[in-house]
C-alpha cells in the first residue's frame, strides 16, 4: 500500500493489536467478572466477553488507526485487498447444516452405525460423534462436520450434565479430530483448501499421505476419549432415547441436503452460495412446522470472528512467512503446528503457497503442522468457533476457558503428531 506513513509502523501496529486480540480470547472471563461488578456498563463488558466478538472488535481499531495514519483510500484498498469467502461460506454452512432435517438425517446415521458397535448405546453414541462426523467433514466440510458435532453432542450429552472434565476433555477432542479428519479429500479442510490447487493436490494424493494417518489418529483420539469416561456416559441412561421432533418428511430432508450440498459445491463463489443461503430460508420459512431456531446469531457471530481474523490476519505476512521458510521440513511441522495455536492454520498454509520452490517434504510438513495443531485454541481452525458457540453455553459462567481448551487438546494433538511423523 503507498502511504506517507512508513509501512512498517503500520504492519508493527497490525502485529501488535494481533497480539492484543489473542490476549483477549484468554480474558472472556474477567470482562463476564467486569459485568457483574459494574452493572451500570454490564452490556459493554458482555460483548467484550463474547470471544467471538474479539478479533471483530481488534480489527475495527486497526482500521480506525489505518484512517488516522494512513489515509481513508489506503484502508478502504486493503479491506477489499482481503478475502471474505470463508466467514461468509462458514455462516451459510452453520445455519443449513445445524437445521432440524440435517440433524434428523445426521442423528439417524450415527443411531443406525452406533447399532452395529457392541458398545452400550451412549457409549457407542459418543464415540461416534468424535469420530464419524469430524470423518464426514472430508467430504460436508470441516465447518459443516464441526456444526453437527457440536449440536449432536450438545442436545444427546452437553444438555444432560456432564463433569467438567468430560467436557473439557470432549470438546477438544472435537476440535483436533475435525481439524485432522478433514483431510481426506484436497477441498474440505480450510489449510488444505490454500494450496491443493496450486500444488496439484487431488483426492488419490491426499488419502495416500494423509487421510489414512488422519483416519487412525481421529479413531484412538475418539477411542481413548470414549475410554476414560465410559463409566461416565454410561450412567447418562436418558441420553438413549431418540428425540427427533416426531416425523420429518422425506422430501424437506431431501430439499435441505440438496442446499447443503449445493452450497459445499459452490464454496469458492459467494455469489452463489448466499443466494442458495437466502432460498433456503425462504424454504426454511415456508415449511417452519419442520424447524427449529435457525442458529443466525450463532452463525453471525462465528463469521463476525473470522472476519476479524481476516483483517488482523492481513498484516501478519511480513513477519510470518520469513519465519516459516527460514525452517527445515522437521522444524516447520513443529513450528506450523505451535504457530497454528495462536494464528489460524489456513493463515499459514496460504503463506507456504505463495513461495515457489518448495520441497515436497516442505509442503507435507506445513500442512500436516497446520491440520496438528488446530485444535489447541478456539482461532487455530476456521470451524473451531462453530463449536464454541454452540457448546460454550453449557460450561461454567457460558465461558470455554482456554488454557483448559489448551490442556484438553494437547493428548489427542500428540496423537496426531506420532500419526503425521512416525506412520
């Protein structure tokens, strides 16, 4: 961008609000503290509470400093300089995928699977749901496969009391095994999306040197989960029953899975997937008896986050794609995998595609670095703040802590890495 303004004044800015904004995704709490203390201002210090209003919030300073600094043309050129694809694609695939007929649909394969697992049906159930649908998410997408995780687990386990240590241990579970289990096929993972078109990455590539290493880890990772509190989830007798609304007509489950899919198909064209957006609430409108709350502001709020990402994420490339190729192969699966946890892992993999030379072993390690490590916070995989939104109101004072998010994901991340780098 031409500015009076050095250029690096504004990028150490960007850095350091970036900075600034994962602090403040560790901090939900205080401000929820803040709230009650201060009642007169309790909406201000709740909407700075909400994670997922964080980087929304941090990348409207950015630009009000950018105006001050740079200029108003400046600014406006790097806004549409940005990608806004992905949050608007994340938000019409939350609100269609988490829609009673999909959830019908999704909750009658994962009962009809469970049936054929010797385990006690919660048991089986659970297991299932870290493991099957973060699978799906090869072939729905990782946001879509998050979205019916999260609804699944939250209305058959989360909404029926669990210990705290379930949870923690649940969700991030969830989150590494959707992040790695995405990587079946080279269009349904947001870091393998970045780069499987320009390094001539198809399906046969992506199953023979990943999904099959994903494939075993998201099995132990749901097997050790399903393992440990099994006690647990078998005591959660009512979670057995089938509680799907009564009868769903085959025809609205069949127009709404025509939607879902077409919107998957089209992701890389908003123009079209936000129209089919708006059809289906039309459809969704007209035939409501077969419905229930559309998650809108869930959604929302999930695209309002990314899109701050987007923003903030913008003026990240001067000091992380140096670091990145400055690295051998070995060390840049560590180093992406660390770097994923506080900067989202498509983010890092978009920066790999844009330096030519690289070794196959390079642009292995990167993504497999990428899909380790997104589960560790809620901005290290675009469909992390799906679940949190959905899951986060049935954890103490409706905040997901992260260094317990953090602790929760590190085993099944370990897992992961032998996965990646001894298989």
């Amino acid at each position: 961008m031409t500015s009076t303004i050095s250029p690096t004044l504004l990028q150490w800015m960007g850095a350091g609000l970036f900075v600034v904004a994962i602090i403040h995704t560790f901090s939900s709490r205080f401000f929820e503290h803040l709230a009650h203390r201060h009642p007169g201002h309790a909406g201000v210090f709740h909407l700075l509470g909400e994670v997922e209003v964080v980087f929304g919030f941090w990348a409207m300073v950015l630009m009000v400093s950018m105006v001050a600094l740079a200029g108003k043309a400046d600014t406006l050129a790097y806004l549409d300089s940005r990608n806004f694809t992905e949050p608007m694609f994340v938000f019409a695939i939350m609100v269609i995928a988490g829609s009673r007929p999909i959830l019908h649909l999704a909750l009658g394969l994962v009962t009809f699977v469970a049936r054929l697992i010797p385990f006690p049906r919660n048991v089986a159930f659970y297991f299932l749901a870290l493991s099957l649908v973060p699978l799906l998410g090869s072939f729905i997408t990782e946001p879509a496969a998050m979205t019916l995780a999260a609804l699944l687990l939250r209305d058959h386990f989360f909404a029926r009391g669990l210990s705290n240590r379930l949870k923690y241990a649940t969700i991030g579970t969830l989150f590494v095994n959707v992040s790695i289990g995405g990587t079946m096929t080279p269009f349904a993972a947001p870091p393998v999306l970045m780069v499987a078109g320009k390094w001539g990455w198809d399906v046969w590539f992506m199953i023979a040197t990943f999904g099959w290493k994903a494939l075993i880890a998201v099995i132990i990772n749901a097997w050790a989960a399903t393992f440990l509190f099994k006690t647990e989830l078998q005591r959660l007798r009512s979670a057995a029953k089938d509680d799907s609304h009564g009868r769903m007509p085959f025809f609205v489950v069949l127009i709404h899975l025509a939607f879902l899919i077409g919107v998957v198909a089209f992701a890389h064209h908003p123009v079209v997937f936000m129209g089919l957006l708006l059809f289906f609430l039309g459809f969704a409108t007209a035939y409501k008896q077969f419905q229930d709350r559309l998650i809108l502001r869930e959604g929302l709020l999930v695209a309002f986050f990314l899109a701050g990402l987007v923003v903030l994420g913008g003026q990240q490339q001067w000091w992380l794609q140096p670091l990145l190729t400055g690295m051998d192969s070995t060390t840049v699966y560590f180093g992406a995998t660390v770097l994923t946890a506080v900067t989202d892992n498509a983010a890092l993999t978009y920066l790999g595609s844009l330096v030519d030379g690289l070794s196959p072993q390079f642009k292995y390690a990167l993504v497999a670095g990428a899909v380790t490590g997104g589960g560790l916070t809620i901005i290290a995989n675009a469909p992390n703040p799906a679940g949190f939104a959905i899951l986060r109101g049935h954890f103490a004072d409706g905040a997901i802590n992260p260094i317990g998010l953090l602790a929760a994901a590190l085993p099944p991340t370990l897992v992961s890495i032998l996965a990646f780098q001894v298989l």
